[in-house]
C-alpha cells in the first residue's frame, strides 16, 4: 500500500442482457490488463430494461403492433413494461460470462432480479414481493456462480427503509444501495442494522457528460479530479456505457487514475478500511443528470424519510 496515494472502490452495474453480453467480457479484458480487480453487480432475471423500446424500432414489429390496434387495447404503458413478452432471462443466457468474471476473482454482488421493475415500482412493491426478489437474484447467482453471494447494490440508487430491513435476513456482508459520503450503519425506525452501507461517492458517466461543458475528450481528467486521498472514493461504472460505446474512454481512465497512484479495489475490501461506521438513516434526493429520485445517506442521527 505504500505506493497508493488514493484508494478507491471500483463497483461495475450490470443492467441488460445487452451489457451482460458485451459489455462484461470487454470490462474483464480491460481490468485484466491492468491487474485491478472490482465488485461487479449482476441483474440476473429478465430484461424488461430496453427490449421493448428496441422492438418499437423494428419496423415489422411496429407495423403488427399498429395493425392490432395494440397500444389501445393494451395502453403503451403496459406494452413498454414487458407485461406481455416477458424479457430473456439474463442468468441464463450469460451464465458462462457470469462465472467468468467470478473465476476472475472480481467480488460478484446482486445488481436486480428485474431491473426495471425494481426502479419503476420498489415504492409501490410489498414486502413480500421485495423478499421474492432478492431471494430469486442471489440464488440465482450463487447457481451460476457457485459461491456465495455476499453483497448487493439496489437498482437506480432506489432504496427504501423496508428494502433495508428484508436484507438482513438474507446474509449480505454489505449493501451499496445509496449515494452518500461514508461507510454508514443504516438505522431504521431506531434500531441500527447489522449490515454497512457502502454509499456511491462519485457521478456517474452519464450525469457529467455534456454538462458543465464536460466531453468525451475532457471527461477522464475531470473525473480524476474529484477523487482524494482523505475522503472515500466510490465510483459506479455501467457494463451499459463504460463497457461498450465508451470503453476506449474508460481503459485511458483506468491508466491514467494508475499513473497518479489510485488503486482501484472491490468494494468489500473499503470496509477494512473503516472499521467504526457512523450510524445514519437513509433519505432521498435528487441528482442533476439524473431523472426521478434517488437515495442518500441523510445525517447523522437523522429520521428517516423513506
Ligand atoms: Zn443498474
């Protein structure tokens, strides 16, 4: 460690069976090449993310969709959610690549049974349904995977005090689950829970890029730039973006974050680090760059609002 000027959490979300496919295998490449190793967070069930939208650019399919009169019978709304065709199952069809990257020894997390669904309706959804969901994820992971799953990471930054309190039970080592500014023991309704919050410091490629005046060429140093020594550094990449359309962004990140001594580790090895969390609740927020709301870690003591 004695070379390591900056540590920092590297945590890979994993959306669609899109960036499962393609994104993964190029992410592991890169990681490989320069020796890091980080928490990556799988969705395991369907993928209700993208697939409907993609069928709506399909010319053929649209023209069917118009002929039966779809969109009125059914309403659009139901018909984008993936209600009638179910979307592919990702654990199963990327199985192999999902065990690649645990054969890796990348530490592998719990991103989403269903990812849309979770960030369209955890609000709404009762606790048995959030149980069904965690448990249907990570047992389908440790099948893939053969190892235990240890860790998880709520869609969409989407988390409620419930979601929080289901979690417990189902032997997670740690939760990343918020946005926030330190390891954290979540309170809830008073009593403080077992297992850490691991908050995501740092923005993400898509809420930067093309804002304050931030491009594909002035990205990497801008980003470089708000990691620091004293204060924990978190950073979400997506196989989505930083696997596939910005991969080549992503590699000269990786190398210049080395060359200025910021070593990159899974998230599970930060805990080390901070063996005495302070205690907060969770809150919501929002991001700029970012549609709808998302959770924060609130302040110390703080009731909580979710
Ligand atoms: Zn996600």
């Amino acid at each position: 460690m004695s070379d390591v000027d900056c540590l920092a959490g590297l945590r890979i979300d994993v959306d669609t069976l899109r960036g499962t496919r393609l994104g993964v295998p190029a992410l592991l490449n890169v990681l490989k090449k320069q020796g890091l190793k980080a928490t990556i967070f799988f969705s395991v069930g369907p993928d209700n993310m993208g697939r409907h939208l993609w069928r709506l650019l399909r010319p053929a399919f649209l023209s069917k969709m118009l002929r039966s009169n779809a969109p009125n019978l059914y309403g659009w709304n139901i018909l984008l959610r993936g209600t009638l065709w179910p979307g592919p199952r990702i654990g199963r069809r990327c199985a192999a690549i999902i065990r690649a990257a645990a054969e890796d020894g990348h530490e592998i997390g719990l991103h989403a049974w269903d990812h849309h669904h979770w960030q369209t309706c955890i609000q709404k959804m009762q606790t048995e349904a959030i149980r069904r969901d965690l448990e249907k994820g990570k047992k389908e992971l440790e099948a893939i995977t053969g190892q235990a799953v240890k860790c998880s990471a709520a869609p969409g930054w989407r988390c409620v005090d419930k979601v929080l309190t289901e979690k417990e039970s189902l032997g997670f080592r740690y939760n990343t689950d918020c946005r926030g500014t330190s390891i954290f023991a979540p309170l809830v309704n008073g009593v403080q829970l077992r297992q850490p919050q691991i908050p995501v410091t740092l923005p993400t490629y898509d809420e930067l890029i093309s804002r304050k005046g931030i491009s594909a060429t002035s990205y990497n140093d801008y980003l470089l730039s708000l990691f620091h020594p004293e204060q924990l550094n978190v950073l979400t990449i997506h196989a989505e973006a930083e696997g596939i359309y910005c991969l080549d962004v992503f590699a000269e990140f990786l190398k210049k974050a080395l060359a200025q001594n910021i070593f990159f580790v899974p998230l599970g090895d930060l805990l080390d680090f901070y063996p005495n969390p302070a205690v907060a609740s969770l809150t919501k927020g929002s991001i700029s760059g970012r549609e709808g709301w998302v959770s924060f870690q609130g302040m110390q003591g703080e009731e909580s609002h979710v």
